[in-house]
C-alpha cells in the first residue's frame, strides 16, 4: 500500500471532522496517511513569530518574540495535542518537522538558540524541546500510532549541528519513541541548493547512509529524500542500502499516477518533476495555489476537469506549433476525443524547451519532451514535423478550430552595429552555434540571459555539476564527512570557460524577476563563475573593438561612464517577440483561432503559462468563444499581495 503524508494542524476539535473525509478517502484504497505537524518559529510572515531567542531570519520579515518557560511547556502540549487530534480524525500517524530551519530546529542550534535556562545552552538542554515532544507526543496517542520525525541531518548553515550531535539526538529519538526519522536536508536560510533542478538526482542519500553506518539505532528505520523524482533513482537508493524509506512530495504534483506507473512497467509515461519550483514553491510565497509547470491539473483537480468529448461534439482541431503550449494543448484535445493534428515547423517538438534543455542545470527538461513525445503517441495526435503551414492550407484543411502555438521569435535591438559579425542571438548559442571566443557580452538579464550566461561559463572541459554529486557538493562547500559544524566547507569553484558580462538596461539588482526559491541560486551560480553583472547599461555600438557601453550610476546627477568591452561576442537576450501571422487570416475566413503559449504573450519564455493555457484551453475547446485566452485563476490573498507589493515597494512574495 502507498503511504502518503499531508501538512496540516489540527489544534481545534472543531477541524477534526473535515480531516476525517481525507483520511477516509486514503484508507478506501487501503493506505496510510501520517499528518505533518510543523511549526514556522521565527520563519512565520507575521509579527507574533515566537522562537527560542529574539533573533531575525535572515529571510525573515519580525524579529520573533522569545517564548518563556511557560510558552516552552505549552508549545510542547500543543504538538501533542495535535497529534492526538490528528489521531481522532483517523490519521495513522504524524510527521514532527524537526529540520528546516522550523521551531524545533531553532531550539536544536546555537546559531538560533542563545537561552540559559533548562532549553538552552548545552546540546542536552538545547534538544530537550525535540525529545519532550516525543515524550508528551507518545504519551497522547499511545503504542498504536506512527510517530515519524524529521531530523535535520545537515543543516547548512553556520552554528548549526555537529555530526555527533545529529546522531546523538537521532538515537534519543528513538528512545523516547519514534517509529521512523525521516531526512531533513539544509534550513530555509541556507545559501546552498537542495532541491532545485541544478540539484543531481538523490544528492543528499549519503547523509542519511552515514547515520545508518553509525549502527546507534536499535530498530528505527531512515527515510531519505530530496531531488528523488523517478522511481529508478528511488529504486537505486533503496538497493545501495542508503536508506530504508523514500519520501518524495513534488513528484506527486508532477504525477499522482507516478507510483502506479512504475508498478505496471509504465515508467515512460511518467511526467516527470523538473524540480523548476515555478508552480509550486513560488505559487506557495505568493500565496496562490500550488500546482505544477508540467501538470496544471495539480490543484485544480476539482475544476479543471479533461471530460470525455460529449457524442456528436467531436471536432477537428489543428495545432499550430510544437512547444510547451501546443503540446499541451494537443495530447489534451486528443485524449477528450477530438482529432487533432500537430504541425510543427522543425524535426523535433519541444520549442523553447529545447533551448533550456542544454543549459547547465537544465537537464531534467530532457524528461518533459520525452513525456510529450510519449503522450503524442498514445492519445492519437496525428504529428506533422518538418511542416510549415499557411492559413490557406488551414482553411482547405476543413478544421473548426486552430490553436496558434507558433512561440517567439527573439527581439533584436536597434544598436548600431547590431548585424555585426561579433553579434549572436540567444537562440543561435543554445541552437549549437559555435562560441569559439574566450570572452562574451550578453545584452539582457531575464531569464534567458541569465541561462545564456550560465551555458557560456561551461564547455565539454568545464562539466556542470548537476550531474556529479560530488563535483556538486565541492563546488557549493558542503562537508561530505560531516566533520565541521553545520556541514560546511569553503566552496571550490571550478574555473569558467569564458569571461563573461551580463548586462541589463534598467538600474539595480540583476535578477529580481527570476524565481523566488529559486533566482537566488542563479544569482549565486554566476557570481560563483565570476561573471561581471552589470545594470544601468546603455548600449551604444558595436564594432571592432567589441560592445560600445555607458554605465548609468544609480545616484542621479552623476555621469554615465562610457567603455568598451573588448570581447569576442556579443549575445542578444533583449526579449521576444511573438509569431501571430496566421490569426487574423484564420479569423477572416470564420475559423474559430486561438492564441496560446508565447504566440499570445510573448514577455519572458514563461513554460508555465504555457502549458497552462493550452491545457485550459483544450479542455472545453469545443465550446470555447473564438480568441478566448485561459489562463490560471490569480486568487484573492495574492492579489492583496500584488497589490502590496506596488504600493509599498516592499517584497511580500
């Protein structure tokens, strides 16, 4: 049976009854279902944060408030009580979240408890908050029920725990009776990716293999987690002994069917995580609803339903373009039951995608076009590759509805010397364009610039390390022998294979637009390979010499710098522009047309949306209004936060 575990608390008797149609719905297929009980501490986005002393996260908005004695003791009957309201409405278990960087782990370390009474001070009295919520724990729910706990095994962060301490307070928990430890990897906080795509697959198993070969637990069982996202890396895990347990929690958003896949021997029709975070973790700091880049569905399960194609509705659906939008659109269109045919231009689908799939970091995005071209297979789209359609070929086609997918184009700008021989575009670079020069300038830090960037510091002699555990961890300066305090070591950065600049035109920070869990590893990743970043750029020439620049100062009044960047080439990310030529013909001729994907909004390659509309879209096709758009509701809290944000230039995403 397939165990699963859900994040909620349950301090009121009142929410019991609502918990009791889930866990009963988990039970009818004969699973088990644990609660996770978490408590924020100082990382809560209020101002009556609680910790075990008044110091401010670092991602933090208030300084908590230091919980008395009393608070202590209180706080510590709550996770009990929880627990044991969890119990009554027919949870088989909990999960205390004891890692993260949360309350428990906060007690747990002195870099974020400085108390001198019974709470604090000694690594004794600095655990004895975690191992007093098992205790009080156990004794509320009794023998019957499963206590998981996540243990932070490597905290990443300075002042964090030692190894012995991790393994000294693994073995406590097992003493006052926790069923399974579950691996917590690195603190909110931490300045080191653990989840993100640039992550290798199960790059952390190993911490939880070194607590397993330290043989202090009697009968505990370890489960281990982080960037496990197909079941043959969980699998691989599992058979080298690193762990007992998997746990995995965005590869269910990706797919809930990814278990019963595997199970059947279906594993190529998996939709696989791209730990990308867009959907899910940003959705969750801007308060939306968490979903998936690659499943729309996820979340919206209840409205955003692919019915069966109603009798005598069936009708023939031409899509133009083969990338994330109209492949979306197409593999849905076709599972409800209409004909759908697939033009793509080139020999491959995937658009844009195939783009980021060679950037360093990227390439879990391999996993979605193999999905797609699986998809296209079983549901019946009829591919066209290698096939430019006109309108009027659309017309004669007879087809009642078209949906214009045909993507971008990149913009160039209007610089002199822009059609000079140094001068590349982004999709040339990522295209397989030869960059033979040592030294690039790149015009634009979106998202594409940064990726451009990010491809040109690597060559076949300058490996990225998100396919290398090891060369991962070196060059982050995580401590694979866990020798120093928090698991950290000085960072070795391997040397780029370019010099590069990475300029943008507006003033301030370069890459404030990306991710919010995720822009900052970007930013670090560059800064790490010396890349020179620079805004405030005015964008003169080019020439001989190379990139003509005056460098606007952020303090008006002052004057610009002018220079001359004296490098190889110059790579334009100045934006897109969308391909829409077809629409207003198909429009003329009374064909029902669509705009999806970059072709309806061009703005920053954004595959979220993408997929989003064309998924949306194809599931009431037949009935939709010609030229409608859909796209993902923007809930009411996240228009708040917007709008805070606006008006009050502070950040509250």
């Amino acid at each position: 049976p397939a165990h699963s575990l859900t994040t909620l608390n349950l301090p009121l008797q009142a929410e019991v009854e609502p918990h009791r149609e889930v866990t009963a719905a988990v039970h009818q297929y004969d699973s088990k279902i644990l609660m996770q009980i978490l408590h924020s501490g100082r990382y809560g986005y209020h101002p009556l944060n609680v910790a075990p002393s008044p110091i401010k996260a670092p991602i933090g908005w208030f300084t908590p408030r230091a919980l008395s004695s009393a608070d202590v003791s209180r706080t510590i009957d709550d996770y009990a009580r929880s627990a044991a309201l969890a119990k009554d409405a027919g949870y088989d278990g909990v999960e205390i979240m004891g890692s993260e960087g949360y309350l428990i782990n906060q007690f747990i370390a002195s870099r974020t408890n400085k108390r001198t009474d019974e709470w604090g001070g000694s690594f004794e009295n600095r655990s004895r908050f975690a191992t007093e919520i098992v205790k009080r724990t156990r004794a509320a729910v009794g023998d019957d029920f499963a206590i998981m706990f996540r243990l932070s095994m490597l905290d990443l962060v300075e002042g964090g725990s030692t190894w012995e301490e991790t393994v000294q307070l693994a073995k406590a928990l097992e003493d006052e009776g926790v069923d399974i430890i579950n691996t917590g990897i690195g603190w909110h906080e931490a300045r080191i990716p653990t989840i993100a795509t640039s992550v290798p697959r199960g790059a952390f198993s190993w911490v939880t293999r070194k607590l397993k070969d330290e043989g202090v637990l009697e009968h505990t069982p370890l489960c281990t987690t982080n960037r496990i996202n197909l079941p043959e890396t969980a699998e691989s895990i599992l058979q080298q002994g690193d762990a007992d347990l998997i746990s995995m929690a965005r590869p269910f958003l990706a797919d809930p069917e990814i278990v019963n896949k595997a199970a059947e021997g279906r594993e190529d029709e998996i939709n696989v995580c791209i730990g990308c975070n867009q959907a899910c973790l940003d959705h969750t700091f801007k308060m939306m609803t968490a979903s998936c880049l690659v499943n729309p569905q996820s979340g919206y399960e209840t409205e955003l339903k692919f019915d069966p194609v109603a009798p005598g509705k069936k009708i023939k659906v031409a899509v133009v373009g083969g990338g994330c939008a109209g492949l979306a659109a197409s593999c849905t269109a076709a599972e409800r039951g209409h004909d759908v045919t697939l033009f793509e231009a080139s020999g491959e689908i995937g658009g844009q995608f195939n783009y980021a799939k060679v950037v360093p970091g990227k390439e879990e995005f391999h996993e979605t076009i193999k999905y797609f071209n699986h998809r296209l297979d079983r549901s019946g789209v009829d591919l066209k590759l290698n096939t430019r359609v006109t309108a009027e070929d659309l017309i004669a086609g007879g087809y009642d509805r078209v949906v214009v997918a045909t993507g971008v184009v990149p913009r160039v700008p209007s610089i002199p010397g822009i059609d000079h021989p140094k001068v590349m575009l982004y999709s040339d670079v990522l295209g397989g364009a030869p960059v033979p020069g040592k030294s690039v300038a790149v015009i634009g830090a979106g998202g594409i610039g940064f990726d451009i960037a990010e491809f040109l510091t690597h060559d076949d002699s300058h490996a990225a390390t998100s396919l290398d555990t090891a060369a991962f961890m070196k060059e982050w300066g995580v401590d694979m022998s866990n020798a120093t305090r928090g698991g950290l070591l000085e960072p070795k950065h391997s040397a780029p294979a370019r010099e590069v600049f990475l300029l943008q035109r507006k003033k301030g920070a370069l890459g404030t637009g990306l991710g919010k869990t995720t822009g900052w590893i970007h930013r670090a990743t560059l800064r790490n390979k010396a890349v020179k970043m620079v805004s405030g750029v005015e964008y003169v020439k080019v020439d001989d010499e190379g990139l003509h620049i005056k460098v606007h100062p952020k303090k008006k009044g002052e004057p610009a710098v002018e220079q001359v960047l004296d490098v190889d080439h110059v790579v334009v990310c100045a934006g897109q522009e969308s391909v829409t030529g077809l629409t207003e013909p198909l429009k003329a001729a009374g064909i029902a047309a669509f705009e999806i994907g970059g072709a309806e909004h061009a703005g920053e390659l954004d595959a979220k949306r993408a997929i989003d509309q064309g998924t949306r879209l194809a599931a009431e096709i037949e009935t939709a209004e010609a030229g409608a758009v859909f796209n993902q509701p923007i809930p009411f809290a996240a228009d708040l936060v917007r709008s805070a944000r606006k008006w009050t230039g502070r950040n509250y995403s």
